[in-house]
C-alpha cells in the first residue's frame, strides 16, 4: 500500500474514531444529540434488551480480539503493519457508532437526582471522567495510541519503534487511568435509566475482565518491570488496593 495512502486512512481513521467519542459524550450525557441512551422507550423491553446486550457483545469482541498480540500477528500478514493501529481505531469507532445508532431506550428510571446542586455535582464528575480519559491517552503517547504516529512514520519513510514503558503522572496513582475515567463517566449521571444501566452495568464488567487480559499481555511484554509496577500501583483505585496490602503488611512485620 502506498505511503501517502496508508496516511491518509490514517487520518480518516482518527477522524472516525474521534467523532465516535464525541458523539458519545452527548449520547451517554444527553447533551445535544437527537437520540440518547436515556431517550424514552418506544418499543418492547425485552427486544430492547436482546438488541442492547447483542450491540454491546459486537463491540466488546471487536475492541478485544483485535487488541491482542496473536490477532496483531495475524492481521499484520494481511494488511501494512503501519495501518494496523489505524484500522483497529476506525473498526472501534464504527463499532460504537453502530451502537449508539441501533441502541434501544427501555424506559424505566432507577435513581433521578432532583436538587440542582446534586445534579451539577454529577455532571462535573460526568466532566471529570472524561477529562480523565483524553488527558491519560497523552500522558502516554495521543498519537501512537490512535494510530498516528505510526502511519507518520511510514509517511516518512522510517521504522516503527514500540515507546518505552513508563508511569508518567496519574500512571503513578493507579495503573489504568482510562478505565478509570470510563466508569466515571459511565455511572455519574443525575437520571439513571434502565438502559443507561444495563450499559454501565455491561460495560463495567467488560473493563474489570479486559484489564486482567492486558495485564497478562503486559507482564509478558515488560516482564519484572510491569510486575513491580503492579504490585506498587493500585489498578483502578488510589491507595488501595495491592500497594496498601502491601504497606498493611510492611508495618505489621
């Protein structure tokens, strides 16, 4: 594949992934879009459901599968390994976008927060999740997370070079900070509906299981230096946690 091509999806393939997101923040938040998660139910709850649950499994096989080494190896025999990053965030975007396109509302509220005060707090954090999400993908690498850097380096003419691993800023604190702004923004709501649940719900329990798969891969990637650096940092929550049974113990010998 040409360079300037392979570039170009590159680009195209960022666009997508990002327009993905931003469409989901309005589409989790209720902010400014036609149809949101919470949008009232105008069909069965049961089909709604089976729809639902089917959407959420296509996007988790999708963002899975395709993250692993193995699938990697096999995927780069077919396409350029320059335009493996970009394909994979473009297959993500179109995977939510396919989501929050066929979503089913099923009606039904579980908590609605009332009080201004409590629903600006709620918002904020809504806020916060996702600030916390974008801000961890460049204290790492933006750009090489979502396929850029490397399909500028084909641009170029020069070889790919995997980043060193390291625990810049909120990675010294806990060691998935994305997942950590994903169930923030997923559950900080001042109107939880039964859809908005059943995704919060499906989505947290993918994360918690995803998070040991990429460990593993992690472990064997970096060996002892990821090893050390999990048992220090706690994975999802501050001062908890592995490093606090760890300091626990230190001061009882």
């Amino acid at each position: 594949m040409n360079r300037i091509v392979i570039f170009a999806y590159g680009i195209v393939s960022y666009a997508v992934g990002m327009a993905s997101l931003l469409y989901g923040a309005g589409w989790l938040g209720n902010i400014g879009v036609p149809r949101s998660i919470d949008s009232a139910r105008d069909g069965g709850l049961g089909v709604a459901l089976l729809l639902n649950l089917a959407l959420l499994a296509l996007f988790v096989v999708q963002h899975s599968v395709m993250a692993r080494p193995a699938f990697k190896r096999w995927w780069t025999r077919i396409i350029p390994p320059a335009a493996e990053r970009s394909t994979y965030v473009l297959l993500s975007g179109l995977a939510l976008g396919l989501l929050m396109w066929l979503w089913q509302p099923m009606g039904g509220v579980v908590w609605s927060v009332e009080s201004t005060a409590g629903a600006a707090v709620l918002y904020g954090l809504y806020g916060l999740g996702w600030t916390i999400l974008v801000a961890s993908t460049f204290m790492l690498n933006h750009f090489d997370l979502f396929g850029l850097r490397q399909v500028w380096l084909a641009l170029r003419g020069r070889p790919y070079t995997r980043l060193e691993f390291a625990t810049p800023a909120l990675y010294r604190v806990v060691r998935h900070p994305i997942y950590v702004g994903w169930i923030t923004l997923m559950w900080a709501t001042p109107t939880m509906t039964v859809a908005h649940l059943v995704f919060a719900l499906a989505s947290t329990t993918y994360i918690l299981v995803a998070m040991r798969i990429e460990e593993r891969d992690l472990v064997a990637e970096h060996g002892r230096r990821y090893t050390d650096y999990r048992d220090r940092v706690p994975a999802l929550v501050p001062f908890g946690g592995r490093r606090a049974v760890a300091d626990g113990a230190r001061r009882a010998a």
